[in-house]
C-alpha cells in the first residue's frame, strides 16, 4: 500500500493548472506519469472501464515513477484511477445522475448551507454527473480535526457519494464505453475563481441524511434542548446512526449558545456510552460548530452545477 506513505501537503501537489493539463493530455501515458511526476499515486482500471487491473485495486496505487511507466506499457489503453483522501489530497463528492433521480439539487442546497462551496475543480463524468474535487488539508494544523481521516460513503436517497479514505475515482482523459456522454470522456468541466476550502464530509453526510425519525422534530426539539436531555438521546443511539445522532445533538446545543467544552462535557461521556472513542466524538463537536455557525455568502459564488454541467 505504497499510496499511504508521508506525501507533500495537496496544495503544493495540486497547481490550478494540472486539472487543465491532465484534460489536455494527449494519451493516458502522459496523463499518468505527470500525476506521479506530481507525487500523486495513480493505478491503472480496465480501458474503458473503472475496474482496477492490479490485484489489491487502489491499495496498489502508486506515485513511482517506474511503476508507473511499467504498468501503462503493459496497458496503454487503461484508464487512470486515483486514490481519494490522504493518499492524492483530494477528496470527491459524486453527484450521480440515475434514471431516478440525480443528485443536483441537493448538492445545490448543501452549498446554500456553506458545506459543499469550496471546490477545486469540477469533472463531468459519462453518466452525465459531476466529480466536484476538495483538496484535503493535511498540514500538521489540521491534526487535531476531522478533516485528517474522512472515509468514503454512499448517501443514496439523494444520490450523492462521497470519495475520501477508502475510495477512489476515474480521473481525466479516462473514457468509458458508454454513458450520457457519446464519447464516454471525463471531462474539466471548470476550475474554481472562487476562494477554495476542504469539504467536511461529516456535516455534509448529516445534512443530506439527518439522524432517524425517531429523534425530535425541530418543533419538538425545542421542549429536549436541555444538555441533559440530549445526552439521553445520544445515548439510545444504534450502531450506524452515532456519529449522526452526536452530530445533531451537538447542533442543538451551539443553536443555544453552548461553548465548545460546555458541549464536549455534556455530550462526550453519552458518546463514550454507545462505543464512540474521543477522537471522534471531539471530531463530531468540532462539525457541529463548524456548520452552525454564520457563514459569509461568496460573491464569486457559481451558477447552479446542473446549468454548469449542461454547458
């Protein structure tokens, strides 16, 4: 797993212009070793395809350079897959376009809240979707938040994926041999004019999916916001709704003015209670305070991503 080594920090790997490049390349070739020329590890996937070719998949990945070159003379055809997460510095949140629905809009709304607006680069992938890239801060100041491990995960019913620890992605000029798009082409779709930040993928997750039915209502949450009786709900949290669960009560409490140790006092021995360990029960807190609180509206903000995508 060669991809999990110390790497530099994503900014200084990711220039605004290598997304251009990599869309520009003129074969697949070029385009692999110039992300590994950039110490981002790359693997090679089925042409025209998104199955990995190398045994152990992504954990194969690699940013070595004769590795590289001898994985893609092998196969000069095969596409190009990335790690997502700590291994690349980047993450990927996955707008999917099904025949039930796409998941346009909800990215829209997660933006009006301020959770999804910091991206680097848009793809357009060839079901019509769109892979919006957030480069992951890894410098030593960001050790102590959540933002250092954030795994992937599948939000269905709104049908937005998110890429980070544990998954990858098809990265430009891979192609794929069938889609929206007649030519199968992931393809730049625009690189960000706008201030860029990493993407908390907790807060987003809890947004596009809030805990279970069975916690309060908003109107009922105003007679339950007392610190007492939040870590009492917390603490009748299932496996698979914890960190959710810990998320809103969290919410709850900064809604009301709590400070952060108020908050991490109450509600981190009811984390403790249902198997949650203090990194992430801390990690959760900080989300919480991080998406309730104001956030300033960019005036460089960009159209709708669904009229983007049909440019």
């Amino acid at each position: 797993m060669e991809h999990t080594a110390q790497r530099r920090p994503a900014i200084s790997r990711w220039d605004p212009m290598l997304p251009v490049q990599l869309s520009e390349a003129p074969d697949l070739v070029t385009a692999s070793t110039m992300l590994a020329s950039r110490d981002i590890p790359v693997f090679p996937c089925v042409a025209g395809g998104k199955q990995p070719l190398t045994r152990h998949g992504f954990h194969d990945a690699s940013a070595d350079l004769a590795t590289v070159h001898e994985w893609w003379s092998r196969w000069p055809d095969a596409n190009i897959g990335m790690p997502t997460g700590i291994a690349s510095g980047v993450d990927v949140v996955d707008i999917d376009v099904h025949a039930g629905g796409n998941g346009f809009d909800s990215f829209e709304r997660a933006r009006g809240e301020g959770l999804a607006e910091g991206w680097a680069w848009l793809v357009r992938t060839p079901s019509g979707g769109v892979h919006a890239s957030y480069l992951r801060d890894t410098s030593a100041d960001a050790a102590a938040t959540s933002l250092t491990e954030q795994r992937s995960w599948q939000a269905p019913s709104r049908h937005i994926d998110f890429r980070g620890d544990g998954g990858y992605v098809v990265v430009p000029p891979s192609r794929t041999t069938a889609g929206a798009d007649e030519a199968g082409r992931y393809r730049l779709l625009a690189v960000s004019q706008h201030p860029i930040s990493p993407v908390d993928a907790a807060a987003l997750r809890a947004f596009l999916e809030p805990p279970r039915a069975d916690l309060p209502s908003p109107a009922a949450a105003q007679l339950l916001t007392r610190p007492d009786r939040l870590a009492a709900q917390v603490e009748r949290l299932q496996q698979g709704e914890r960190n959710r669960g810990l998320f809103w009560a969290a919410c709850r409490m900064v809604e009301d003015g709590h400070a952060f140790d108020a908050t991490a006092d109450a509600l981190g021995p009811a984390g403790r209670t249902i198997g949650l360990e203090d990194r992430e029960i801390l990690a959760t807190i900080r989300s919480a305070y991080r998406s309730t609180s104001p956030r300033p509206t960019s005036a460089t903000r960009t159209s709708r991503l669904s009229e983007v995508v049909a440019l």
